[in-house]
C-alpha cells in the first residue's frame, strides 16, 4: 500500500457501483468551498443518488472512459474521472475532472489518481489526448498538471463569474499519452 507525504497509507482503484453515496457527498463537499468548480452548489445539492449511480454505471460501461478513487482507511476520499468525446473526430480525446475532500489534500494523493488515469490512458489505444480545465486561481492544481507533463494550451478569459462580481479565466491544458 503506497503512503502519502504524511505517511497515511492509501489505495488507487477503480469504482464501484457502491462508491456512489460517497462520491456524491465528496462532490457536494467540494463544490460548497466554491473555489474551484465551475458548479455551484445549488446544482448539485439536490441530484439524485440514482443519478450519480447511473454516471458511475455509464463509464464501467465505456472502454473510453474510466473513473479512479483514493480510499484512506476504507473510506473513499476523492476521484479522478475521463470522459471521453463522442464525436467521431474528436474520438480520440477527453476530459479530466478531479475531487478531494478537502483534509486529504496535499498529501500526493492527487498525483497518484492522475498517475493512475494516466496509465490507464497510455495503455488504452483509443485514447491519445488527456484533456482539462482549470481556473486560473487553482495554482495548487495547475502546478501539479504541469509537473505531470501538461501543458497550457489555452485560456478562456474571465470565463466564469463569480457571486461576487469577479472574473477568473479558465485554463485549457493537454497531455498527449499516445
């Protein structure tokens, strides 16, 4: 079992359907700090946990898509997701969408969930681009994309607005795997 920065042990693996309950809960606890989603929290407070069953059962079910969770101590503490295009040219691309309940950061743990998407993308032959989006104002996230091998290929300025009338651009990076 590998240990994080703060030798806590963990353990990188694929969902299950029986994650959904706590995945949705680390979603909501996530997208309520409202410091890097682009959701508020208004959008997901009240969906369904039917619904996030059918999203995990909707990736186990696609060869071009998977979805990773971190457990510490038998308790699932983030998730990092690819969806993949369903457009025929842009087929051989998708997206990356990570969450970490907030006392696990900084332990590694999200590097070891993009390490283990990547792998999975590099081993997968349909998949040659690993794409995401990230605010400007998520320097933690940003630095560990680029130390992962992305690279910037975009931004979209003050592309989201907050409550308070603030602007913060969107970052578009990519990671080639094939």
């Amino acid at each position: 079992m590998p240990l994080s920065k703060d030798n806590v042990e963990y353990i990188i693996r694929n969902v299950k359907l029986e994650d959904a309950e706590v995945l949705l809960d680390i979603e909501r606890s996530v997208i309520s700090e409202g410091e890097y989603f682009i959701v508020v929290s208004e959008e997901v407070e009240k969906k369904p946990l039917q619904e996030e069953k059918e999203r995990i059962q909707s990736v186990l079910d696609n060869i071009k898509e998977t979805l990773i969770v971190a457990k510490v101590n038998g308790v699932v503490v983030g998730s990092i997701e690819f969806r993949s295009q369903t457009r025929k040219r842009l087929s051989h691309t998708g997206s990356v969408s990570m969450s970490i309940s907030k006392n696990y950061r900084g332990m590694g743990i999200g590097k070891a969930l993009l390490k283990a998407l990547l792998e999975w993308a590099e081993e997968n032959p349909l998949i040659e681009k690993v794409s995401l989006g990230v605010l400007s104002t998520n320097q933690r996230a940003i630095s560990l994309y680029k130390q992962m091998g992305f690279l910037e290929e975009g931004r979209l300025i003050k592309e989201y607005k907050l409550t308070d009338g603030k602007y913060i651009d969107d970052i578009l990076m990519y990671k080639f795997v094939q």
